[in-house]
C-alpha cells in the first residue's frame, strides 16, 4: 500500500489546491497529532466556504472533508503557528523546484510568511518569515557533510533544491550511456526525469523497454531512444498543463495482502499478454481495497481496477479517510485483545492455583492412604532406622548399610528409598496390595510403589494422622482460593470492562465534514409543516433577521414578555399564507423561549405580516437593537402549554425519498372556502343535536306578521365570519369551559374593542416591540381574546380564516357568543340569572359538559 507522496502527486496536488485554496484566510490551526496539523481556511462572507488542510509531515497534504477528533490541548508548536499564521490568507501554493517541498505563502509585505512543508525522509513542517529565516519547526536537524543547517533564526537551504529542467535527447542517451554497472533502465531514466519510478515505468513502456533490464547489457537503440524521449516529452507537457486545470485522480485496487512487488513482477512478466489481461472479466471490487494513488493513469497499471475521481485532491482525501478508518479500527482491536488476555491470564492464573491446592490435597490423601494399607512395614522401617540412629552409627554407614541389606534381600531395607536425616524423615517405597485380587500371582499387575516421606519421630498411624490433617488444610485452603478467585475474578472482570470502555473512547474516530446551513446560526426548527421557523438568540441577531431574511410572505412572530425572542417563518410561496398549525408552533416556541417558562406562565403570542414590521419608530427616528415597530393589527394566538421537545433530522437518499413523500405536508384545509369549511363544521356539530337543537340552529325565527327573521344564514356567504365563529367555539385548544356571554357583557366587550380600535402606538422600549396599530383594527390582549377573532371576522377575504378556526387558534369565548347570536337567542342580564329562562346552543351546551 502507497503510504507517502511521490513527486509527480507534489506537482498534481499544489495544482488542486491553488484552483481550490488561493485567497483564502486561515481561521485556525489544529494539530491532530505530533505530525499532522489542521489549516481551517475560509473566504470572507458570512456564507463563505470553509476547507480543511491537513498536512502531515513526510507523508501528504490535501484538503479532507472527514476530520479525526483533536485533542483537548493544543501543542506549542500548533500555538506558534496560530500566532504567525491565523487570520492571514493563503496568497500562493508553489512546489519549490522537482523536490518534495511545498511553500505555502500567508500574507503580503513585511507580515508575509512561509509555511514549508517537507515530504521526503521524516519529513518537517517549518515557518518562515518573507525572507525565509526559520521562526519556529517541527524538527531541527543539520548535515555537516553539505554544510547546511535547519534550525531556528538560520535561514532556510533553499540553494540545495534541485530546479526542473527539460529532458534532451543528448541528456537522457548519456544518463543511458553513464549508467553504473548493474543499474536499471528504470534507474537511467530516473536520473534525468526525477518524478518517481513510476513514472519512468511508464515512459519506458510507452517506448516499448523493459524497465527492469540492464542499461548496459541492453542499451535501447535509436528509435527506441526517440520513443522513450516522445514518452518523457508527454509526461512533462503534462506537468506543463496541470497550471491551467487540476488533474483528475484514480485509486488503484488489488487483493488483501498483495504486495507492490508482486503486481509489478506480474506485470512485467505479462507484458505480453496485455490483450487477454483485458478481455478477462474484471474483479468484483467488494473484494479488493485501497492500494495507492496517482493523478494519470499509468501504463503499468492498464487493465487494473481503479476508482476514478473528478479531482486528484478527491481522490486523496476518500484513500486516507478510509486508511485512516482502517487504522483506528485495527489499533482499537489490538488495544482490546491488549486488555482481554490480561483478563485470561488472571483467570487462566487463578484457576491454576486452585487446582494446585487440589493436586496437594488428594496427593496428601494418597499417601496417608498408602501408609494405613502398609502400617507394619512403614513401623518396621522407622524402627529400624531409629534403632541404627540410637547405636550412633553414621549417616553414611547406614546409608551403606541399607544398599548392603537391599542386596541381601531384606524387605525392610529394600522399602527405603531415600534418607532425610538432616528433617529426621525418609522417602518409602509404598504400594497398594491389599486391592489386587487375592488369587492373582502376577506381578505385573502390581502397581507402581510410590515414594512416600515420613517422619522418623512419629509411627505409622501417626504419620498417616498427620497426611490426613494436611490433606483436610489444604482442602480448606482450596475453598478459601476459590472463593477470593471469584472475587478476585469479578474486580478483573470489572476492570477490564472500565479499560474496553476506555478503549472505546479514546478511539480515533472520524466524522464527515459537514457545511453548516446558513439559518444554524440562529436557533430554529421545522414545522409540521415544512416551514422553516427562525429565532434570534440575542439583539443583534434580531436586528439581523428582520433587516436580511424577513421577506415579503413571511410572518413576525413575538409575545409581549421579557426575553421573547424575535421569531420569524420563513415562506418560500409567499403567493400562499403561512399555515395556521405553523404559525401556532412558532407562538409556542417564542413563548417557552421568553421569561414565561421560569415563571411557569402560560400566555400568548401575537403575530403579523413581514409588511408590518419596521425598525423606525412612531417620530421617523432609528429604534435601539432589538426593537422594532409593528404596524397594524397584531393578531394574538391562545395561550399555548409550555412544551418543547427535541428532535433529530435524518438526511435520506434519493431511492427512499419517494417512501417519505408527503409526510411535512401542509394540514389545513386549503381547498375549501372558509365559508364553506365553517359552514360544513356548524352542519357536522348540529347535526348530532336533538330535533329540537336542528330546528333552533337551521330555522330562521319568525315575526308576528309571519315573516321570515333578517338574521342571515350560514349557507351565505355573508354569513362565513358568523359560521367561522361557530367553528372556533367547536374546535377551541384553551382546554377550559367558557359559558356564553349575556347579551349585555357581549355588547360591552363590543364597546371595549370599539374603543381600543382607535388608540395610538405606543413608544417602543429598548429591546421590545413597539405597535402602532390603524384605525378600526383591535386591539391587544386586553379585549378578552377579540383581537384575533375580530381580525378575521371583520377581514373575511383572508382565506386561513377557516384554518385558523380549525385548529383553534382564535378565543373561543367570543366564538361562543356569536355562536348564541347565531342561534337567535338573547340571554338576559346577570347570565341566566333572575326568573327568565336561559336559552343556550348545542355547542355552547356541550362545551359546558366538557
């Protein structure tokens, strides 16, 4: 696998990111780890693009779109480079000569700077001033040999670089010519055209030579030399284009576990059979993966699957961001079976000590056993012994003494294996005879003696007392490892899930880049309904969405409470008003957003037209940040629970985009009228009701002279503001009873809205809304609800009237007293109280039920 660029990827990447990167400033600079640096480039504006540059020192440089998470510190190294380098732009990406060296230019005049980054050997990463003395580097380092020196306050080696020049024929037939002894054509070639091996491969194959052959047992002839030097003509009119457009870029796939060597010995060998190789069925790429990476496709590599990308940059990026993700999936592997087998050998440890103690315990049980099957013979021996010892004879006559009787054939003697007498004990050879059967001559069915030491201070029994009470501590003993085993077992087990947890969140993980939307700034969500509902966290923010995205269409949303924030919906029909649903959504969050929801207070919200709105008071003067003037009606929602909730968006692709067609959908009812639609919903609600409540509803009342009452009927269309009424007391979403009004309270609330039609604006306080509202519109809250029924009673030519009145979103107290009107009932003063009889609608009827 390709782990570092070569020159020829230098020359197509400084291509790609000076179409890409050039007058771009650096927002920042992150490192991600002791090598690899993060450049967050970004252009003026507020919805400018934003890239990321990685570099990493020795290996590459791209831009990425999958970022590794950073670490919560920054190095000095990352902090010199933000002093000297953040908030400058990138005013040039040059390579320095055919070298693996790129200079990345920040800044003009005395404040420019040079970011250079090195590719070859350890690679380094060092800043320069306009002048190209060394500030601050990554790694300092010196050759005596050359008698030069990188290293701070020195100036950079820039004569040491090797400049490009064009390949002559005279030049390329003397490095053929002059080519050591045993050296390639491939390494010939190499010598004149310095972008790699494999770009000689591929000009030799161009020109029909084997690169691997001996520049001097097979010089190429003549025509063979102008091919080969037509191939490295194309190659650097190549590099000569890539100034005008970025190359585009391939990544090239082979079997798991192949190596580079392998595929060109391969190709080398089957050279000739390049036809075949390409009429062979292709391999299926779900088995092949990422092997490396260039910016021309190769005549080494024809009839190899590949990847192409629209860009070399591209292609980059997808090969390291999935090597990158390979890796951190293998050191987080090997870190787990890391913390696994310490927990396999701690219990694979703990499980070998309890079966020592049992291996001891059964074994003392054995030779106690042995020496009660052998009581005679094991006292014989002791007292034999102990008799010897008591004559004083020496340890080594009697040990002479025993061998002695052995070959005498003393059975006493010869169950003596070994003397001890430094512990005063003895090894004896033991055997079990007593369950052999009785008849039975054989000896080779005797079993094996067993050597067993005993106490010469002790008897038989005594010795065969004190196995059994050896036997019975380690028994004991047995339990006890086990039992701290288990305990021990379940600690390790607990700690090694705490370290596999820990693996698990140190792990290097990656995550996609992802462009934030303009209107993430603000705080916002999306309707039921698929509009898209803004919010300023702060005065400027406001200020900021009236003035650049309230358009025409669009609704002001607020409520008259401290901290409301300003609220506006976005409508990308403005030939078709906001939804009724949507707009009460927005009221609600506008209110939970504001002072009510410590305070647990349910009120309401008040909306308007985006024409409404302006930033200049009653007198022409500039209100402060954050206050606006609304003129005209403010049309106050109901109060509304403080709820919010939390909710994810999932971004689907274009086969399951048809499943979720339709779900955002708008939910009022747009295709009736709204006199219609009240109409249908008074119909529904009385329709239920007694013969008696139908005739009440339908039946015009009529005089003594036998006509017909005047009061207009729902069927009308002057009556829709009337049937809209009956729909709003049906459908209200106050969750509380409202009794009808008398006929006196009914026209005194009249009165009080009449009243407030007429009053002025009121000079707008500092960070607030200010209402200046015309003659004949209503007023505020303080009408009892009337605001919001009144406006769509008195304008029945807005078509969310009937919407409005479905969802509830006007007060129902004054709906359930036109709804009386409706009816034809007149309820005396005092609400029913006094002698007269109460005549109440069904609607009003089965709301008080409710």
């Amino acid at each position: 696998m390709k782990q570092r660029f070569s020159t020829t990827d230098v020359t197509a990447e400084v291509a790609c990111l000076r179409q890409r990167c050039l007058g771009m400033r650096v927002a920042n600079v992150y490192d991600l780890n002791p090598k690899t640096y993060l450049l967050k480039l970004a252009r003026s504006g507020e919805e400018g693009e934003k890239i990321y540059l990685l570099l990493e020192s020795g290996t590459r440089f791209h831009t990425t779109q999958v970022l590794k998470e950073r670490p919560p510190q920054p190095s000095n190294f990352c902090l010199k480079l933000r002093k000297h380098v953040r908030t400058r732009r990138l005013e040039d990406v040059r390579q320095l000569g055919v070298d693996r060296i790129v200079d990345f230019t920040f800044g003009t005049g005395p404040a420019t700077v040079h970011l250079i980054l090195e590719l070859y050997s350890s690679g380094n990463v060092i800043l320069t001033d306009g002048r190209y003395e060394v500030l601050t580097l990554l790694r300092s380092h010196r050759d005596d040999a050359r008698g030069m020196a990188t290293m701070p306050r020195h100036p950079y080696p820039l004569a040491s670089i090797r400049l490009a020049t064009p390949v002559t024929a005279d030049a390329l037939a003397a490095s053929l010519r002059d080519a050591p002894e045993g050296a390639t054509l491939r390494g010939a070639v190499t010598g004149v055209l310095p972008f790699g091996p494999q770009v000689a491969d591929h000009c030799l194959l161009q020109a029909g030579l084997p690169p691997l052959a001996r520049a001097a047992e097979a010089p190429p002839s003549p025509p063979q030399l102008e091919a080969l030097l037509a191939a490295v003509t194309r190659f650097q009119d190549w590099v000569t284009s890539l100034d005008g457009a970025p190359p585009p870029g391939y990544i090239g796939l082979a079997k798991p576990g192949e190596s580079r060597k392998q595929r060109a010995a391969a190709a080398a060998a089957a050279e000739a059979a390049k036809a075949a190789e390409a009429a062979a069925a292709p391999e299926d790429e779900a088995d092949l993966v990422y092997d490396d990476y260039e910016p021309l496709q190769l005549v080494q590599q024809e009839g190899r699957p590949s990847r192409p990308f629209p860009t070399f940059d591209a292609a980059l990026d997808e090969f390291y961001s999935k090597v990158e993700g390979q890796r951190a999936d293998v050191q987080q592997a090997q870190a787990k079976r890391a913390v696994l087998s310490k927990l396999d050998k701690t219990r694979a440890d703990q499980e070998a000590r309890a079966e020592a103690l049992g291996r001891e315990a059964d074994l003392e049980e054995d030779q106690a056993s042995l020496i009660e099957y052998n009581l005679d013979v094991v006292d014989a021996a002791i007292n034999a012994l102990n008799a010897a010892l008591a004559r004083g004879l020496d340890w080594r006559e009697l040990a002479a003494l025993i061998e002695s009787e052995k070959a005498a054939g003393n059975p006493v003697a010869a169950t003596v294996a070994a003397l001890h007498l430094e512990r005063n004990a003895a090894t004896l050879l033991l055997r079990n005879e007593l369950d052999l059967e009785s008849d039975s001559d054989d000896d080779a069915q005797l079993p094996a003696p067993t050597r067993v030491e005993v106490d010469l201070g002790l008897n038989a029994a005594a010795n065969a007392r004190m196995r059994h009470e050896a036997r019975k501590r380690h028994t004991a003993k047995q339990r006890r490892t086990v039992e701290a085993n288990a305990r021990a077992l379940a600690a390790a087990e607990k700690r090694t899930a705490q370290q596999l947890a820990q693996v698990e969140k140190q792990a290097t993980t990656m995550r996609a880049v992802r462009r934030p939307e303009w209107f993430e700034r603000f705080a916002w969500f999306v309707s039921s309904e698929n509009y898209l509902v803004l919010s300023a966290h702060d005065a400027q923010q406001s200020d900021l969405l009236v003035k650049r995205y309230l358009r025409k269409g669009d609704v002001y949303v607020h409520a008259d409470l401290k901290g409301s924030p300003v609220t506006i919906i976005k409508n990308n029909d403005p030939s078709a008003p906001v939804p009724p649903l949507t707009i009460s959504q927005a009221g609600a969050a506008c209110v939970c957003r504001s002072a009510a929801w410590d305070a647990k207070i349910v009120t309401s919200a008040w909306w308007a037209h985006a024409e409404q709105v302006s930033k200049e008071g009653a007198t022409g003067e500039l209100l402060a940040p954050g206050a606006f003037t609304v003129k005209g009606t403010r049309h106050f929602l109901p109060p509304h629970p403080l709820v919010m909730g939390l909710g994810f968006l999932f971004v689907v692709d274009a086969a399951s985009a048809a499943a979720h067609a339709g779900e955002r959908a708008v939910k009022s009812a747009d295709a009736a009228t709204p006199a219609a639609a009240a109409a249908a919903a008074v119909q529904e609600e009385t329709g239920a009701d007694s013969e008696d409540d139908d005739s009440v509803a339908s039946q015009p009342e009529s005089d003594s002279d036998g006509q017909a009452d005047a009061k207009p009927s729902i069927n009308d269309t002057e009556g829709a503001n009337t049937a809209t009424a009956a729909q709003i007391s049906k459908l209200d979403l106050a969750d509380d009873i409202r009794h009808p009004r008398t006929a006196d309270a009914a026209s005194s609330v009249e009165s009080n809205a009449e009243a407030n039609r007429g009053q002025d604006a009121q000079p707008p306080s500092s960070g607030s809304i200010a209402s200046s509202e015309d003659a004949g519109s209503s007023g505020g809250a303080g009408t009892g609800g009337l605001s919001a029924l009144e406006a769509f009673l008195d304008g029945a030519a807005d078509p969310r009237a009937a919407d409005f009145a479905r969802y509830g979103l006007v007060d129902a107290s004054a709906a359930a007293r036109r709804d009386d009107e409706v009816a034809g009932h007149a309820l005396p003063a005092g609400g029913g109280g006094g002698g007269g009889k109460r005549h109440v609608s069904a609607p009003a009827r089965r709301a008080a039920k409710k």
